[in-house]
C-alpha cells in the first residue's frame, strides 16, 4: 500500500538521482572503453580499405580515377589519425 509518510515533495528532492562512477566497477570501465576503441579502430579501417578498394575497382574498369582521388581525401586522414593514435609518440621520451 501506499505510505504517505514516504511521499516526498518534488520540489526538494528529485525522484531519480545519478550516481556517476558508482555503478559500474572500474575496471569494467575500462574494459567497455577497451572494446568500444578497438571496434571503431576496426569499422575505420575495413570501412575506409573498403571504400578505396571498391573505387580502386571502378576506376580500373573506367578508367577514370576521379573516385579514388575522392574518396582517398576523405579516407586518408581517417587511416593517418589512427596510424598516429597508435605509432604515434604521444607519452614516449623521444629526446
């Protein structure tokens, strides 16, 4: 049954409150953290191989490399953001 001793006022208090960081153990944390960086990694790189490949396909066929062109502008920074995220010397002494 309903306790009207229990009710609160919506004004002082919310009914829900977050509680970030208390609920998930860390090291689970960092194991989604993990996961979810090694499957962008991943998507990024087929995605845009992919992508060049099947340009690549289609400008043999055509003989038009316009698509290539196209398609390696959007991709290249793509591959060099993750080869620099991960041969990259951000946190080695490189003196």
């Amino acid at each position: 049954m309903w306790d009207p001793s229990r009710a609160r006022s919506r004004r002082s208090e919310s009914r829900f409150q977050p509680r970030i960081g208390r609920d998930f153990d860390i090291e689970e944390v960092h194991v989604i953290d993990a996961r979810t960086r090694g499957f962008l990694s991943r998507a990024i790189a087929v995605g845009a191989g992919g992508a060049i490949a099947i340009s690549g396909t289609y400008g043999l066929a055509t003989g038009s490399y316009i698509a290539v062109e196209v398609v390696w502008a959007v991709a290249g920074p793509m591959f060099g953001a993750l080869v620099t995220h991960y041969f990259g010397s951000a946190g080695k002494d490189t003196r």
